[in-house]
C-alpha cells in the first residue's frame, strides 16, 4: 500500500505511522513520555540549583515579556555567531533554524495524531494535515532539514578535520561529540527514513512526493546502490525504531550534558546586564560578607553564567592575555568553576581555595586579566566573565595575596590621593608652562568641569597631552575649569583589582569635590575615567557606608543616578566643537598618513568609536583602520592593573599592536602616527615602541596632539601655547 495518496487528490497526505504495529506505537508513546519526564525532572534540577546561589546584585527579571522578546531576538538572528566569524555564524543559524523547524514539524504531527483520535471519538475522523498544507510541511521540514545537516556537517569538519584551536581546550569531553553526533545522525537518519518510505512505496519515484525534494534524492540514491522497494520496506522499521531511540535518548540527556545550554544559553540572554563590565555589582557595607572563600559566594547569574558556556572559545581567541602567553583563558575560568561546583554536588568531598596558589583558579591567572572586556563582547550567549573575574580579585585582595606593585599602588592612593604617591599640591603643575591660566572649578563656575585624572597630571608624557587638551579648549573659547589639589584618582583601575573599599573611598571624595562647584558637564581625559563616572558612580549607594570612619565623603544616597549631570569622554565634547565650527578646521591641514587604536573602556565598554575617528579626519590626516578596529580592538594591556604589574609575557600587548599597525595595516610602513585617546594607552605603547624596536619606525601621538598641530598649522595667528615652546607632538624619550 503506498504511504502517499496521489498527489492530484484533494486530501494528498500519508500515513503517520508507516509500517508501525499498533503495539510499537503504544510502546512508541511510552518511551516518549519516559523520555519527556526524564528531561522535565532534570530540566527543573537544573535550574532549581541557582536558588542555591546568592541573590544578583539587581533585579534581573524586570519587564520579563521585554527581556524574553530582546533575547528571542537575539538567539534567533544569530547576531552575535556572525561576530569575527561568518562561516561558524552561517553554521549555528543553519542548526539552530533546522532545529527549531524541525521540533515544531515533530509537533505539528503529535497534535495531528491526537487530533484524528479526538475526532474518531467524536464519529468524524479529520486531520489537518492534508492538501496544501501538507505539501507545504513537506517542502519546508525537507529544505530546513537540509540546512541543519549541512550546518552539523561544518560543525563536524572544524571540529574534527580542519581541528579549529579554540574548539579544543582542556575542558573538551564526550559532551562534544554526543551533542554534535547525535544531531548529526538525527538529521541525516530523518531524510534515510524520508528515502526508504518514498522509495518503499513501490511507486515511480519521481512522481511520489516531488515536495520533498531531499528525501526524493535519497531514494533514487539508495536505489542506485540497489535497494529495492521490498528491501526499503523491510529495513524501515528497524531504522525507524534507531531514529526514535536516538531521539528520546537526545530529549532524556539535554538536561545532564552539553545539549543542556539550548536552555540555559537562552536563560542566560534573558537575564544579562546590558551594561555589563561597564559596571559591576558593589559589595555590602557589612565587612563580614565574603566575596569568593567558597562556591556558595556566587550569584545565581554566575552560575547560570557557568552552565550557559557553550565551549566554542571564541572568549579564547580574542583574550589579548592569552596570546601574549600570559595564563589566562577566560573559558577556562568559567568552567574551572562549574566542573569543581559540579564535584562538589556530586562526590562532596573536601573544599579548595576558589582562588590562590593552587587553588581552583591559580592566582596568576586572574593577575593576568586586562579587564578589556573582549571576551564577553565575543561570547554569543552574554556570559558576564568580568563580574566573576572581578569577584575571584576581590577575594585575592581580601586575601592578601596581590603583587606588591599593587600594595604600593594602594597605600598611595590611600595616603596621597594619586596612584603615583605624589603631592597632591603637584597636581596642577602641568598647567605652569601654559601662556594662560586654567581655571580653578572650585572658585567659578564653568561650562566644563574637566577631570585631569592622574597620569595627564603627574606622566611627563601625558602631561604634554593635557597642555594640548588644554590649548583646544582655550581656542575653542570654552569656560573650562578643573579640581587642582582637589582632585582624586577615581578609582576604576583599582576597583578591577579587587580594591572595592578603597574605589568607594576615592569616589565618594571625588562626588564632594564635584559638588563643591557650579559646571554643566564633566569631561574626562582618560576613558577609565569617564567609563567610571557614566555607569559605576550612580550605582554606588554612599550612604550604606556613611557608618565606616574611613569613608571622609558627605554624600547621601546616590550620585547622578538620574543623569541630570552629562559626562563626556574629551573626544565627543570636542567633536561638538569642531562640528559647531568653534575651533576652524578644514580638513586640510595635516598629511601624515595615520592609524587609531581604539580604548577598551571608550569603545567595547561605551560604544564610542566615531568621535575620536572624526576629529582625525578633521585633522586632514589620512585614516588607516588596523584589521582589529572598534569592538574587535585589541588591548593595549594597561587595563585592570596591568599598567601596574610585573607579568610575564611572550610578547608584550603593545609590541603585538604596534606590529600590527605596520604589518597588517592596508597602508603598512606608510603608517607615521599611531594615534591614541587614553592616557594609559599612551603608557603602554610608549613603552611597547621601545622593547619592541619600533621607535625608528613608528610615532606615538594622541588625538589631542594632532588637532593642536592641525590648528596651528591652519591658523595665521599661533594657537595660546606654551611658554618657551611651540607644539609637543614628538614622542618623549623618557
């Protein structure tokens, strides 16, 4: 009997159950309802776990109907595979489409089944899936299924024939090859299953079911290599009753292996932080409470974080760490961390230290973290790495056990002010070799209250930037004013460290200071700065800690939580200067031939890429992006104290850029300035040029120091300078 009523009848349709007695199909139903309970009880386990975790820092479930659309969103455009990867971005669309257009055919037949038994029950047995309808199921289940079996063949060939490095790493196990096996062998087991009913049938081939055009194919295919209908029909059952197994054993296991993360990763995208790593959760006022002495200090979003990792390491190969040969693999960290909570719950057993010297996670490998946040802008599925890298830090600094470096940086911060150790009463003196006087925000009021930061004020280097900074405010004509001995280091590096007290100190000081003056907008130098005063000063609640005497700041409640007060990085006030016309440029001033590196807390962490890009091409200069540009920058290694410590590295962070800058470049040795917008990366390339023998080859300039060439090259009348000098766009020797 033919499976498929002849396709110029009105109900064309076919049997559901090809071949299957009705006690295979009993016991069908039944292994489908073990395998179903089996997934339930483990899919609630699962998440029953988090409840274990400690309460999240903030509400992470608010507009729940938002939140699940955004992520709906996301995990189905596949928007954030197709990041540095156009090939594994087509390849997880391709699973993930033919997966999802898959269950829900599956679907679409149990409601039709049980559908007939209703209406059988009822006297008039019906279906809906007949006619056009079923053609149509028919032609779409067959190409999407093709998509998936070409998706998981990719999957396959970077995984075990082209072996991709960052598909392998010391947590790969049988969960790999099951979750991409098992897909596999449904998917091409789904279309041999299509192609030996069609060809079982007896029918001529090509006229059966021309809709599905796959399996078509693979019955003319397994009837070239000889199979006969007979032969088809008799093999049918056996490989039909291989294709369910598989399927119940794939259901039954998704809550105890790899496939788990279909569920998790999606929870995980529901519930990010759209802002994290810009800030991070604080820490109670309660100096009793722990931050990482055991598994139970974390958050139930850090552990679901852990579940959700998918192991595709694309984490791995964008860490700047990790390839300048420092021991870090930000994957590993997160999985380190399940597989021991992982153990615990299952073998119980003695407890490690979470993080030290042979702990769960070695302390040199959080010292190597730049905080650059490129790992959790490559992750497809929103893993927070810096909020637990920066909880594993806090514990090391409760612990004690920091580089000396970073002791030394700390009590000078505590005693001066100032990360340097020097007099407070120095801070200002950048400004004693200006031609006019920088304004003092504390004794009038200003349009731009114009935080210096520490190394423009205290860097002989960086202090050439702040005199160039300050030269364009004065040509631009705006009342600009800073905090002179007032002024405090604002903490965000050494919040990353792990110091949260001492940064809670330092920005409660800083707040008093602010709102000691009359300003309309604060602007940075350095994007630590800005990044620190835009997203982590309003979540701080000061008065939590009004209680502790070593908190001397007068601040109540929160600062600037509602955003009346407007912080800009210098490039994007300045943008609007150029834009309004207030500093006369045209455009054809400068002719060097330049490239840009973009900061990691200006760009990654604020998405500002355009601005710093603008007033170079205001400049006149002609603009050559390196290959890693805007969100894919590569770190310069200064963040996260790394500025600050001795590391052990194959090659330096700053030797790797500058080479790529001359290399890999469009315009390669063409390239004369490597430009910069932060004072830190100012730091590290000056010193990357020297160890990495590029000083004959390469000048390291910043933004500021360019526009003030540009407008004193364009301008009749000499650009306000400094006294017994002209422009400091050379590099220092110091």
């Amino acid at each position: 009997m033919p499976p498929v009523v002849p396709l110029q009848g009105e109900e064309v349709t076919r049997e559901t159950f090809w071949l299957i007695s009705t006690h295979e199909k009993a016991l069908f139903y039944f292994l489908a309802t073990v395998a179903v309970v089996v997934f339930a009880y483990g899919t609630y386990d699962r998440f029953a776990r988090y409840a274990r975790g400690t309460d999240d820092w903030f509400d992470r479930l608010d507009d729940l109907p938002g939140r699940i659309a955004a992520a709906a969103k996301i995990v189905g455009s596949n928007e954030k595979q197709f990041n540095r990867d156009l090939v594994g971005g087509l390849m997880h669309a391709f699973i993930l489409w033919g997966f999802l257009a898959l269950l829900i055919a599956t679907t679409i037949l149990f409601i039709d089944e049980w559908y007939r038994v209703l209406t059988v029950a009822l006297g008039d047995r019906q279906s809906f899936w007949v006619g056009e309808f079923y053609l149509s199921y028919q032609l779409v289940t067959d190409a999407l299924g093709l998509l998936f079996v070409a998706g998981l063949s990719i999957a396959i060939w970077r995984r075990y024939v082209a072996r991709t490095d960052r598909l392998h790493g010391k947590h790969t196990d049988w969960e790999d090859d099951f979750l991409v096996w098992s897909l596999f062998a449904l998917g091409a087991g789904g279309f041999l299953l299509e192609g030996l009913r069609i060809l079982g049938s007896g029918e001529a081939i090509p006229t059966v079911e021309p809709v599905s055009f796959v399996g078509t194919a693979t019955a003319i295919g397994l009837a070239g290599l000889g199979v006969d209908a007979a032969m088809a029909a008799t093999v049918y059952p056996l490989a039909w009753w291989s294709h369910a197994l598989l399927a119940f054993l794939f259901i039954a296991a998704i809550p105890y292996a790899k496939p788990f993360h279909m569920l998790s990763s999606f929870a995980n995208v529901v519930t990010r932080d759209e802002k994290a790593g810009a800030r991070l959760p604080g820490v109670p006022a309660d100096l009793d409470a722990t931050n990482a002495e055991s598994i139970d200090d974390f958050s139930w979003k850090e552990l679901l974080d852990q579940d959700a990792c998918t192991k595709c390491g694309r984490c791995s190969s964008v860490c700047p760490a990790k390839a300048s040969g420092r021991p870090l693999d930000p994957r590993d960290v997160i999985l380190d961390l399940k597989a021991y909570r992982e153990s615990l719950e299952r073998e119980g057993g003695d407890t490690k230290e979470i993080v030290a010297d042979g702990g769960v996670i070695d302390r040199s490998t959080m010292e190597s973290c730049m905080s650059c946040m490129a790992c959790m802008d490559a992750c497809p599925v929103e893993i927070e790495h810096l909020k637990s890298f920066t909880r594993l830090n806090r514990q090391l600094t409760d612990q004690g056990d920091i580089q000396p470096s970073l002791q030394d940086v700390f009590q000078n911060v505590m005693t001066k002010g100032n990360t340097f150790g020097e007099s407070p009463s120095a801070r200002g003196e950048w400004t004693d070799d200006l031609e006019f006087e920088v304004a003092d925000a504390r004794e009038t009021e200003v349009e731009y209250l114009w935080y210096v930061g520490d190394y423009p004020s205290y860097d002989d280097r960086n202090k050439k930037v702040a005199r160039s900074l300050a030269k364009i405010f004065e040509a631009a004509d705006v009342e600009v004013g800073i905090l002179y001995d007032e002024e405090v280091y604002d903490g965000n590096d050494v919040r990353r460290v792990g110091e949260e007290f001492l940064y809670i100190e330092q920005a409660g000081t800083l707040i008093d200071s602010f709102e000691a003056c009359e300003f309309e907008t604060i602007v940075c130098t350095d994007p630590h700065s800005y990044n620190t005063f835009k997203n982590e000063y309003p979540e701080v609640d000061f008065e939590a800690f009004a209680d502790d005497p070593m908190m001397e700041f007068d601040v109540e409640g929160s600062w600037n939580a509602d955003g009346e007060i407007d912080v800009y990085h210098w490039t994007q006030a300045v943008e609007e200067l150029v834009g309004a016309g207030r500093l006369g440029l045209d455009g054809t001033e400068l002719d060097y031939t330049v490239t840009y590196h973009d900061p990691c807390h200006l760009g990654r962490y604020n998405d500002e890429y355009e601005a710093p890009r603008e007033l170079i091409r205001a400049t006149g200069c002609e603009l050559h992006e390196m290959p890693r540009n805007r969100a894919n920058s590569f770190c310069c290694g200064g963040g996260g104290g790394g500025l600050w410590m001795e590391l052990e590295e194959e090659e330096k962070p700053s030797e790797e850029r500058l080479r790529e800058a001359l290399e890999d470049t469009d315009a390669g040795r063409a390239v004369e300035k490597f430009v910069v917008a932060c004072p830190m990366c100012m730091t590290m390339y000056e010193d990357g040029r020297k160890t990495g023998g590029f000083e004959a080859s390469i000048e390291i300039v910043d933004v500021a120091e360019l526009l003030v060439e540009a407008l004193e090259a364009g301008s009749d009348e000499a650009v306000p300078g400094e006294t017994g000098s002209g422009t400091d766009t050379a590099p220092a020797d110091d």
